[in-house]
C-alpha cells in the first residue's frame, strides 16, 4: 500500500511540476489550447478504427466533441477498448501454468441430461463456458437474510481454508461481522484468502483490514485506485461475487456485503436479491475462478500457481467431493481480457431454447441489439416474455437508460413489471421454468463485455423451482407496466431517457 501511495504522489508531484514550468514559461494557455483540440480529434479517430458498434462509437463523438478535455479523461478511464487492458501484474505464463495444472479436474461435458439441455450446455461450453455437471447440489438463497447466515454457518466451519472475493465490501455492521469470522478462522490455522475491487470497494481502509492480516488472513485489491495504473483498469471492474470454503462449499450471486444488502439502509429500505449455495464438484470452478483473479490481484506475490496446483496443495484447494443431486450446474465467467463475451453468448443461447417462457430479473436493463431483438421476436411469436426491474432506482442514468428500452418491448408484446418494494437487485433469468441462472452479471453492455462476471446455469434443479416459486412472489408485489402507461409518461422522464439512452453504450 505504502508503495503504491508514494507512485501516486511522484505522478501528481511531477505532473504538477510540468503544469508548473508551461505557466512559468508562458506556454500553458497555448498547450491546453492545442491539447483540447488536437488530443480528441486523435482519440476519435482511435475509436473509429476500433469498429465499435454505431450506437458506441456515436455517443463517444458527442461527448468528445461538447465536452473534450472532460471527454478525453473520461475515455481514458472508462472507454478504452478491452483489448488495450493491461493484462496482468504476474506474467501471464503464470495464470497460464494454473489453468493448465487444473484443467483435468474441473468439470466435463456429461449426458446425464435431456437431449435439448445437454445441446445449450455443449454450446455455452464451445461458448467458453465450463463443463456441466451432475454431481453439484444447488441452494438458492432469497435475500440477505438467507445469503449471510449461510455464509457465515460455511465461514465457521471451514477446516483448511476461506477463499473470498466481492465487488464491494464495506465497513458496517454485517462487513465486521464476516471479518471478524474470518479472523477467528485465521487464528485458529485455516488459511484465509480475502479479495476486493479496488473501485467498487474504494471505502475499505488499513484499520479495518489491519486485524484480518495480523490474525494471518491475506488480502488482496483488485486494481487498486492508489495505483497510478488505474487510469488504464478503471473501466475493467471485478464484479464477481465468490465465497469458497474449503473447496467443497461455494456461494456466488448479486449480492454484495454491507447494511443495504440486508435491508438494513434507510435510504433503500427492503432489498431484493438472490444468491445461491452450491456444494459438490462444480464449486471447483468457482475456486478456480477465485484464485485465477487472486494471480493477477497480488501486488506481493506471495502465492504462485504451484501453491494451488503442486501435488500436496491440488487436493486441498480441488477435494473430491461429488453431491447426488438432482439436476446439473454450470459456471460460466467471462471479462474483459475473454476472447468471446461468453455470459452473454450463454444467455442468448438459452434464450434462443426458450419454447415456453422466458422470465429475467435485473436492476439494470441495457442490451445490446442482438439480445433485445430476440426478446421481442420471442414475444411476437407467442412466448411469455417478462422482464422485472426495480420500480425504484439506484442509478439516475441507469434507472433511465432501462426505461428507454421498455417501448419497443411493450409494442412487441412484452411484459414489463416494476418493482414495487423499494430495490430490486437480482440477476435472475428463467428460461420454460427448468433452466434458471443465478449470478453477478446484469442485463446490460457493461457486464457482457467490460466486467468480470460470473453465473450458474441450473438444468432440471429444485433450484429452478424455487426460483420460478420467487418469481411469481415478486410478480405479485411488481407493477405491471402497460404501453397505455408507458406513452403516458410526462415530457420531462423523455427527456431524461433520450439522454441515458444516447450514452447508454457508454454505461
């Protein structure tokens, strides 16, 4: 931390210096005037050839053309292209020896499954995503209240060792509480693993973090915004969600940690969410998952991939540990650095399946073309298409970025429910009630191509019956919007989602 500080202030201090001589000279004036105009010309036309979609490459010409100095920074940091990301701390031969040492023990293709479900999970796998498995028991877990005792009962009982990994941790009552499990954990030998986004959980300093790392936990930050490195990570967030103990009993879903999450913030009151419990053989690809981010996160290096992978330690992380169950599970990740946007590409597929019903839930609705055309073409060809969101956002540009997309939806003859119990936050999509997905990516651009996400794909589980059973409850507490309604809506709500939509590829 300390290291990473004094690089921080060495940039400031000699960027200022710069600033400093222009102005002595008498030269500021005439560089800023030519940078302000020179630099987005230059940025334009790298977002040109970078063949973006229209949609993105429009919106990055209107803000780099009204607003061009505030533009370029704001490209700098949230819009270069994935490709240009800067790949890893750790060599990426290292991260590469990993998956290589664990690819014989993670999950395979089975034919334990109906002849349609087995087709989606070969190609979600051909998409990028794991094997499918038979051998996984699967628990949905409705709201803080069900997600953090779980955790907590799991954290507690850890033997060997507690991996975990969240978007945003923050420094309240119910975060102090799974520190403090994880440092009576330390304490007692188990190893601890505790991995953080540097911008999502920006709040978390070195006097809550002290404790855990003098109890033996070890903690890393993914992308810390110390760094003067951030201005090339800002835009590639960890958004993943990844509790793994003792390499048997795995969490994952949208949940993060802190009050709000368990209703317990007056400002959102209720909160609505979904995470999910698994145990057996397919919570080896969570774990997997954790430690690949965990080689790229670690600035001192203290784990390599034989620590994981070595012939004593592959046991440990990656145990034998099959759960008869009904059903299968898949995991599929994907990110910035991903050759193929694979969540996306596995939703679509799924959707594509769909003979029946195709039901989702997220906080924030932003498709792409592809996936909001199918929507409406299934809800044209007579499926019943619908689509919760909150009725109450957290987001102003988001919460209106969503809305702009409801009118071609309704036209098409899909259904279209709001929230009606403050903040609904789930990312939940159910596909003819036997094919549910649970995970940390929303429905919008940023989590198909700029983050790092991750889902469950559930085929013929009590899983997806349970998820079916809440759908049905939130359905009944939601508002279901009309396009009566929706044309209704007053001047100044156009306003604001013709604005959120133009730079809703940006989000």
């Amino acid at each position: 931390m300390r290291n990473r500080i004094l690089q921080f202030a060495l940039v400031l201090l000699i960027t200022g210096s710069i600033i400093w001589a222009l102005h002595y000279f008498g030269y500021l004036w005439y560089v800023l005037t030519v940078s302000g105009i020179v630099v987005p010309l230059v940025v334009i036309m790298i977002i040109f050839i970078e063949n973006r979609t229209a949609e993105s490459t429009i919106a990055w010409f209107l803000v780099l053309v009204f607003l061009p100095i505030i533009g370029v920074v704001i490209w700098a940091m949230f819009g270069r292209n994935p490709r240009r990301r800067r790949r890893s701390r750790r060599s990426h031969e290292e991260r590469q020896l990993f998956r290589q040492a664990v690819r014989p023990i993670r999950s395979l293709a089975v034919t334990d499954l109906s002849p349609d479900h087995l087709k989606l999970a070969n190609t979600i796998r051909n998409f990028g995503g794991g094997g499918v498995d038979v051998h996984t028991s699967s628990q949905v877990l409705t709201n803080g209240g069900e997600t953090f005792p779980a955790i907590l009962e799991a954290i507690r009982s850890a033997e060997n060792h507690v991996h975990i990994q969240y978007y945003i941790y923050r420094t309240d009552e119910l975060s102090t509480a799974i520190r403090d499990a994880l440092i009576e954990r330390a304490k007692s030998g188990v190893e601890v693993r505790f991995m953080y986004d540097g911008l999502g959980s920006y709040g978390l300093n070195e006097s809550f973090l002290r404790p855990l790392k003098e109890a033996g936990g070890k903690v890393v930050a993914f992308d810390p915004i110390s760094s003067p490195l951030f201005i090339f990570t800002a835009n590639f967030r960890n958004h993943r969600k990844i509790v793994v103990v003792d390499g048997k009993v795995g969490f994952t879903g949208g949940l993060n940690v802190g009050n709000e999450y368990d209703g317990k913030d007056p400002k959102f009151g209720f909160w609505r969410d979904t995470h999910l419990r698994l145990e057996g053989r397919a919570v080896k690809e969570l774990q997997a998952t954790f430690i690949d981010d965990w080689l790229y996160g670690q600035i001192e290096k203290d784990d390599t991939w034989e620590t994981f992978a070595n012939e004593t330690n592959l046991p440990l992380y990656f145990p034998a540990h099959d759960v008869e169950t009904d059903g299968a599970v898949q995991i599929v990740t994907s990110g910035p650095t991903s050759k193929d946007p694979a969540i996306r590409n596995a939703l679509i597929a799924a959707i594509i399946t769909a003979q029946r019903s195709i039901w989702i839930a997220t906080p924030y609705l932003v498709p792409d073309n592809e996936t909001l055309t199918l929507l409406r073409l299934a809800a044209r060809a007579g499926l019943d298409v619908r689509i919760l969101t909150p009725g109450k956002g957290d987001s102003f540009t988001s919460y209106y970025a969503t809305r702009s997309y409801f009118g071609p939806l309704l036209k098409d003859g899909v259904k279209i429910y709001t929230y009606n119990r403050h903040f609904m936050h789930a990312k939940i999509v159910l596909v003819d009630g036997k094919i549910g997905v649970v995970g940390t990516a929303n429905m919008d651009i940023r989590s198909f191509v700029l983050n790092y996400e991750l889902m469950a794909f559930l085929y013929d589980t009590e899983s997806a019956k349970e998820l079916e059973r809440d759908f049905i409850d939130d359905f009944e507490v939601s508002i279901q919007l009309s396009s009566q309604d929706y044309v209704k809506r007053s001047f100044r709500f156009r306003i604001f989602e013709s604005l959120s939509r133009l730079i809703s590829p940006l989000l």
